[in-house]
C-alpha cells in the first residue's frame, strides 16, 4: 500500500517509500518546518488517514540478577537524517490532509522591452579615398610626362607647343634630341698646316629648333678633281674639339679636328665632302 507521513508540527503530508522509512531507523525532517519526527509513528494514508501498525509483544529474557552485563563505550553516532522535502518526488499532500500548501511560485516579472537600438549611422562618403586616388594618378602621369616629355615631342610633333608652354611654367626644358634636320651646317673647311703638314677640318652647326639637339657623328669623303674618294673617314663626337654632347636651341657651334693625311699627295686632294648621322 502506498503511504504518507504527517508531520506533527505542520501537519503536512509528504509521500514516503520504504527506503526512507528504513533510513536512520524511521527518523525524517519535514521540508516543509524543519521538524525532525518518526516517520513510523506518523504514517497516514495519501488521503491523511492515520495508519496503526500492528504491534508485536516479544517476550523479554528474565534478567539473571547473578550475572552483570559487561559496560561498553557508546560509539558516536552521526545520523544523517533524510529530508522529506527533498526527497519527495511529487509536490506535498497538505491540500488532501487539510494542511497548508507551501506558497505558489511566484513567476519573475516580464523583463521590460529592450529599448530600440540606435540607427547605424550612414556610412561616410568615400569621396576623400577617391580624389586621393585620382590626384595621385595625376602626380604619376604628370611626372611620367615630365620623364618621358623627349620622346613624346619626337613621337607627336604636334604636342610640341604644349610641352614647350609647361616647360616654360616649371622652369625645364626639352632634353637633347636626334634632330639632324634641326642643325644647319653653316661652315665648313679643310686647310692644311704648314708647320706640321697635317690638315684640319672645321665645321660650324646651327641649332634651329627650340630644343637642344644631340651632336651627331660626321662621315667625312676626300675626293680627287674626278670626284673619286680618296680616303673616308668617321668622326665621333668625341673626336671634334671642342668634345660636345649636344647644341643648345638657337644658337651654334664650331668644331674642329686633326687629320694626318700624309699618305695622299697634296696635289690629289681637290674637295671634300661631309655628312651627319647618329650612330
């Protein structure tokens, strides 16, 4: 049969199983008040009716008053008494038994609403990253331009006048240019020493461009009154004094070389011819 037990202070029924009656010999503590009673004398019915154990008369041996029992030193004992309240599985019987029902759970109060959270703000404009990127795409194409301003006068003609305008804005100027038409042979001779025998070659350049022009090499032909070469020769840059690398624009400049043209008769040579390249 199913049993419960009352507790005698509160009155409370708790349900109760065997293994509790057996623990500590019957003795519980009620969960409801603390109290610490006899399960076995307090047992009821899960409606609250008491239950009446049968008992048991078990004669006890005569006391033989000859012999004496011998006194032995009582162990301490520490019950650990178990707690009905704990231990019970279902919620307490006091409605059935009339007893006072432990207090309702109260339910936590409904959180209050989160408050909205605040608007992201907009994302700021990436027109700052932008003009960075493009005014460093124009640094690098106006310092490419300046670089290579040579070239690109060589390749387009036409820009000529607008790189020679910005030139004149940043204080440069076109760098020396392969310009053959650009230089202009306003002077040449050929004579020869009377001290040393050797014969000199002097020439004379105008630069027309607005842009300084490259020294070429100069090809130089001794012909004969027949027109035949006698000897040619190639002629450096390097080789005319004064040694120049270019001619500035607008203005001119006069060279001069040594030649030792001992091994042709002075009587042969009747002309020469000269002509410019780069090499």
């Amino acid at each position: 049969m199913s049993l419960a037990a009352r507790c005698p202070q509160c009155h409370t029924v708790f349900r109760i199983s065997g293994l509790q009656l057996s623990a500590a010999q019957g003795w519980v503590r009620c969960g409801s008040c603390s109290t610490v009673f006899d399960a076995t004398a307090h047992l009821a019915t899960p409606q609250g009716e008491p239950v009446e154990l049968p008992t048991v008369e078990v004669q006890a041996p005569q006391p033989n008053p000859s012999v004496k029992p011998a006194l032995q030193a009582m162990p301490d004992i520490d019950l650990e008494l178990p707690n009905l309240g704990a231990l019970a599985t279902p919620e307490p019987l006091g409605s059935l038994a009339g007893a006072p029902t432990p207090d309702a759970v109260q339910k936590p109060p409904p959180a209050p609403p989160a408050a909205a959270a605040p608007l992201a703000s907009p994302p700021a404009p990436a027109w700052p990253g932008v003009l960075v990127v493009v005014g460093l795409l124009i640094s690098l194409s106006a310092l490419l331009a300046y670089t290579a301003r040579g070239p690109i006068v060589q390749q387009w003609p036409e820009l000529r006048p607008v790189v020679l305008q910005w030139c004149a804005t940043l204080g440069c100027q076109l760098p020396a240019q392969r310009r053959l038409e650009a230089l202009v042979l306003q002077a040449s001779s050929l004579s020869q020493d009377d001290s040393s025998g050797h014969h000199r070659l002097r020439l004379q350049w105008h630069n027309s461009s607005d842009a300084p022009v490259i020294m070429p090499a100069v090809d130089l032909s001794i012909v004969n009154a027949q027109g035949q070469v006698l000897a040619r020769r190639m002629l450096d840059p390097s080789e005319l004094q004064p040694a120049l690398t270019s001619v500035a624009p607008g203005s001119e400049a006069a060279v001069s070389a040594v030649l030792h043209l001992r091994a042709l008769a002075a009587e042969d040579i009747a002309s020469f011819r000269v002509s410019t390249f780069y090499p």
